[in-house]
C-alpha cells in the first residue's frame, strides 16, 4: 500500500513511523467504518488502532468527522498516545508532507485543542518550530509580544537571560527600542533577567526539527577531519540565503548550551562544538549578525556571580 501522506524521491529509505501508519491502517481498515466494534482491546491492540485512525484522518479528508468519532469513542488515556503520534508526524514528516495533509493536520490539531488533549501543549509547539523565516504575521506577532512583555512580565522572567540577548537583537525595530528603554529604566528587572539561566527547550524553538536531528548526527556521528561535506550540506539546505542567516545566531545557542556531548564522545575523534561554532562564524557574510553570534558565546560567563 503506497503512502498518500509524504513526498518521496526513488533512493529515500520508508521513515519507520509512516510505515507503521500504513501498516495499521491496512490491518484495521474494515474496523474503521460504523458500525464500530465494542470490544476491549489490549493496550498493543490500541497503540495500533491510534496509528490506523490516525492515518484514515490524514489520508481520508472526507471522512475526517467519522475518524474523530471513533476515536472519541475508544479513547482511554486523555488523547495522550494519540497527541504524541500527531507530534512524531510533525517533527519527524513534515517537511515531506504533501500540502493537503498538511491543512488537515492543522485540522487535528484544532481538534485535539478542543477536548484539551494530554501533551496538546508540546504539539503546539511542535508545529510553531515548523513555521520558518515567515513575516506574513510579523506586526502581529509584535503586538502579541509586547502586550505579553507588558502585561505579564513575571511570565517572561522565566525565560531567562537569552531574553535580553533577543531583545538587544531587535532594538532596531520601533516598539522593541521602546520596550527596551524601558527595561534598562528598571535595572532590578534587567539584572534578575542576566541571573536566570535560559532553559535548553527555549533554544530549540529558534530551529526546525529536521535541523535539530542533522545538528545533532553532526556533533554525534562526524568524524574529526570528515565534516567538510557536511557542513556544505547543511548551509546549502538551511543557511542559503541572506535572510536565513539570522537563524546562525540561534544554531550557535544550541551548540553551546542545548547539546551535551556524553564523556563518550568528548573521548572520541567525533567533531567538537568548538569547530562547528566557528564554522558558523564563518557562515554570516552581514557584520552585524556576526557581532551579535560573537557576543552569544561569551553571555552565560559574563554574566557568572557567586
């Protein structure tokens, strides 16, 4: 049964998950029309009828209403298992997603909203990692982030220092310079801010998935003296273009304070994160988004205190 969901090029190998989609979908097909059967299933049995309806949501639009049905119906852990599969599909598929599938998982998404499914939060998230160097929303995006900064300020606190390192970034746009004005005007604000060490997850907000799992094959599987085709790789796929390279800044971020190589791999001749942090000081050919990645690097020491 050949998949409805992704784009795939003749020498790419079948991604495991879509497999087991399709295979659960083919094995439980005739169970997914009503009248639908009533029996307890087994907690392997559910997995599996989670992934067939799954997939009949994603690849049958037309019956998306009776999908849902069912699976409001049999459900018995808050859409937890279901929530995580939709959260695998984005972060593992959805650069290969076929644009209709990728209206309806939106459409899932929306769904798993309304019944405050378990884990709904990090699906959220998950799709907002997918929406890359996009201004279509830019003011209003604005907006909402000055209305929250002003509004519920004690929230923002929580991310930490790397907050005043985005907002010294954004100082060239009118309500940022503002709002940062009125931040230095309140140095006891701005100081608890420096002393709060910004939690790994906010770093991988910056970047995609997909650049996420090649950053991490890069600094856990190259070589010493072997990363040079790699490297040419990455920055054709996601640094070719002047208007991607602001994502550097945060690619360096992660480097240095989202991944931790295990003792393992500091022992063995895989790269260093020293040298892929100066191959992206290399990558910006715009000084400014050069002085900002130099000034990224020293920001954790500088701001140490007993």
């Amino acid at each position: 049964m050949a998949s409805s969901l992704t784009h795939k090029s003749t020498y790419e190998a079948d991604n495991p998950l879509e497999l087991s989609l399709i295979e659960a979908f083919r094995l439980l097909e005739p169970e997914l029309r009503p009248p639908f059967p009533l029996t307890i299933r087994t907690e392997p049995e559910y997995f599996n009828l989670n992934r067939a309806i799954l997939y009949g949501l994603l690849s049958e639009t037309h019956l998306a209403k009776v999908h849902f049905k069912h699976l409001h119906a049999i459900v018995t852990d808050g859409y937890c298992f279901f929530t995580n599969l939709v959260c695998k599909v984005v972060d593992e598929l959805y650069s290969k997603l076929v644009e209709n599938v990728k209206v309806q998982l939106v459409y899932v998404s929306l769904e798993l909203v309304d019944v405050s499914a378990v884990g709904i939060d990090s699906l959220l998230v998950a799709l907002l990692r997918q929406i890359r160097w996009l201004n279509v929303l830019k003011q209003k995006e604005i907006e909402f982030c000055i209305r929250v900064f002003k509004d519920q300020f004690h929230l923002c606190l929580k991310i930490g220092r790397d907050l005043i390192r985005v907002l010294q970034d954004l100082v060239h746009v009118p309500e940022f310079h503002d709002l940062w004005k009125d931040l230095l005007s309140r140095s006891s604000d701005a100081c608890q801010l420096y002393r709060s060490r910004t939690c790994s997850r906010y770093f991988l907000l910056r970047i995609t998935p997909e650049m996420e799992t090649h950053l991490r094959f890069l600094l856990t599987q190259v070589k010493l003296g072997s990363q040079t085709r790699y490297q040419i790789w990455f920055g054709r796929k996601f640094l070719n273009g002047p208007e991607k390279e602001t994502v550097v800044i945060d690619i360096v971020r992660f480097t240095c304070c989202a991944h931790h190589p295990s003792n393992d791999i500091l022992l063995s001749n895989v790269i260093p994160r020293w040298i892929i942090v100066g191959w992206l000081l290399k990558c910006c050919t715009k000084n400014h988004i050069e002085a900002s990645e130099h000034s990224t690097l020293p920001l954790d020491t500088s701001v140490f205190y007993k």
